[in-house]
C-alpha cells in the first residue's frame, strides 16, 4: 500500500509540474498574420493581457525593419539613444523576463512616427488570461487540478 501511495504522489507531482510547464508562457505573434510592419497596433493589443514568461514574436522583412527594446522616452520620442536590445533577424523571439511595461520600435527612419511601436503592460501573475486563440492559464490548471481530485478519489 505504501509503494501505491508513493506512485500516487509522484503521478501527482508529474501532472501539477505539466500544468504549471503548459500554463507558463504563450507567444504572440506581435501584428499577427501582417507581422512587425508600419502600422498601428491598438488594435492588435486589444483583449491581450501579458504575463511573466510570455514570448513576443517579431517577423518581419530585416532588409526594411528591425525591433528595438527602448526606454519609455525613446518609445514617446521615436529615438533609440538608450537601446536595451536590438533584433535585425527575423523573426526576434523575445521573453517577457519582468513585469511592467516595456517599449518596442522599428528604428528604421520615419517607421516609429508612422505607428511601428508597441508597448507592452507585462502583469506578473501565472493567472493572466491569455489571447482567444490560446487555451487561457486558468483553464490548464482547472483541467489539471479536476483530473487530481478525480484521480485521488478513485485511488485513495
């Protein structure tokens, strides 16, 4: 009995660990099927909410765009004087690593001022809803935490 209880707790342990490995992160495609290009991205960000762990990703053509991680003076001004990152490949997966907002730009001339910027509100909770297309966090944890009640009062 004790070594069933012990396959138990592992099985258990192994589910709660997939969940949290399912639920920790999504990417977005930044500007989905158009891509990191001039235009703005009101629209794009509408009904997204960011989180610790998620991954923005940048495509776009490198001959005529770049994505840069700017200051929030550098985003309001449309200047890259104090760049945190600069992506010149495509496409540039970056991680949302803190919470908080952070600021992105294409530095090639006039595509900032012409609406190619976005920033970002990044929450710092694992809950977050995440985007339509994307099962949301709560959902993987609700699905995971119903098999372990299930699977707890069928063996114990």
């Amino acid at each position: 009995m004790g070594s069933l209880m012990g396959l138990i707790g592992s099985v258990i342990v192994v589910i709660a660990v997939l969940a949290q490995c399912t639920a920790a992160e999504t990417t977005y495609i930044v500007g989905d099927s158009a891509g990191w290009t001039v235009q703005s991205y009101d629209s794009w960000l509408s009904g997204k909410t960011f989180a610790v762990g998620d991954k923005l990703n940048f495509t776009f053509n490198p001959q005529a765009h770049d994505v840069a991680q700017v200051s929030k003076t550098d985003y309001d001004s449309c200047t890259n004087t104090s760049t945190i990152f600069l992506g010149t490949t495509s496409p540039t997966i970056l991680t949302l690593n803190t919470s908080g907002e952070h600021y992105y730009i294409c530095t090639f001339t006039g595509h900032c001022s012409s609406g190619q910027k976005l920033s970002v509100n990044v929450g710092s909770s694992t809950t977050t809803s995440s985007p339509s297309s994307a099962p949301s966090r709560a959902a993987a944890f609700g699905v995971a935490g119903a098999f372990m009640a299930v699977f707890t009062a069928l063996f114990l």
